[in-house]
C-alpha cells in the first residue's frame, strides 16, 4: 500500500517534524489503516508507516527550511516524498488544524 492510498483510505494523519542533514522538514503523514497494526495507537501506526521496509514516504502541506542557509524563507510544498535514507529523526509535533 502506497502512502496515495493512506490518503485515500483513512483521513488520520499526524504532524510529524523530519530532520536530516541539510533540511527541517514539517508536514503531515497520512498514517496506514489501523487493521494492518495489532495495536492500532497513533505511535504504532507512525512506527509502522516508517518501518514497513519502504524507502520513501510522502509528506503533504510540508514546510522545508534549509539548515545551512536559514536566511532564506521557507520553501511551502503541497506534497513531498522523502528517502527515508537521509532522515536523521523523526517526531510528532502538535497539529493547530485538528
């Protein structure tokens, strides 16, 4: 399942903040449906979008800031795929639209 059908099935999404080595990255991640985890919290699934053995996962309503030149205005990008490769951390950032 591609994060294009997370989207499609299921409105829960979180508000997660990605840092790797040249961007802050704040967006929402479409999370899987709960019947594909055994316990379907909101850690869970986030744990099982990011650990399912995909590469990349999509990101929509995304702010990127570039970490070595934060002069520059963010860039606001209405959807995003990431390589999971490059994501250094991950986290939930409270949500002012819910």
């Amino acid at each position: 399942m591609n994060s294009k059908q997370y989207e499609e099935d299921s409105k829960e999404y979180v508000k997660v903040l990605l840092t790797s080595n040249e961007y802050v990255i704040s967006g929402k991640l479409y999370l899987p449906l709960p019947s594909s985890v055994k316990n379907p919290t909101i850690e869970n699934l986030l744990f099982y979008a990011l650990n399912s053995g995909k590469k990349f996962i999509a990101l929509h309503e995304c702010i990127i800031t570039d970490k070595n030149e934060p002069e520059y205005q963010p860039e606001h990008v209405k959807y995003f795929n990431i390589n999971l490769d490059i994501v250094h951390t991950c986290r939930i950032i409270p949500d002012d639209d819910k």
